[in-house]
C-alpha cells in the first residue's frame, strides 16, 4: 500500500528565487565577472556551459541549489 504525500504550499518547502534579466551592454563573453545563465541553451547536454557574464549579477545562486529554466 502506497503512502499518499502531504498536499502542501510548495513555499513551506522551498525558497522561490526568480532570475533577473540583465541588459545585453552589462553582459560579456569574455569571461568577465560572475556566469550569466539565460535559460535552456545553458544546459545543452545537461551540465551548465557558461557563454556569457556579467559584473552586475542581480540573483546568484549558490551550491545545491535546484536551477529551473522556464523560457524555452
């Protein structure tokens, strides 16, 4: 017999952070700054291939934390 899981508020579990588009002149590709990741051309293979950074980081996350991609 299978347990059912708790409905619950997905916020009670996690913490939601949204990514902030950066400006195209604050981005570079020369590998200045901190990597810009704008969604699933990121992960082409499933590991992150960082193309583009920037200076000026709005949202950064940090180890373990889960990346989703909602555009693409």
């Amino acid at each position: 017999m299978r347990e059912s899981w708790p409905v619950e508020p997905l916020g009670s579990h996690v913490e939601l952070i949204s990514g902030q588009h950066i400006e195209a002149v604050l981005c570079n590709e020369k590998g200045v700054g901190t990597p810009y990741l704008t969604g699933p051309a990121d992960f082409p293979t499933g590991e992150i291939i960082v193309t583009k950074y920037t200076e000026f980081p709005k949202v950064i996350c940090e180890k373990g934390d889960l990346l989703i991609t909602v555009k693409g």
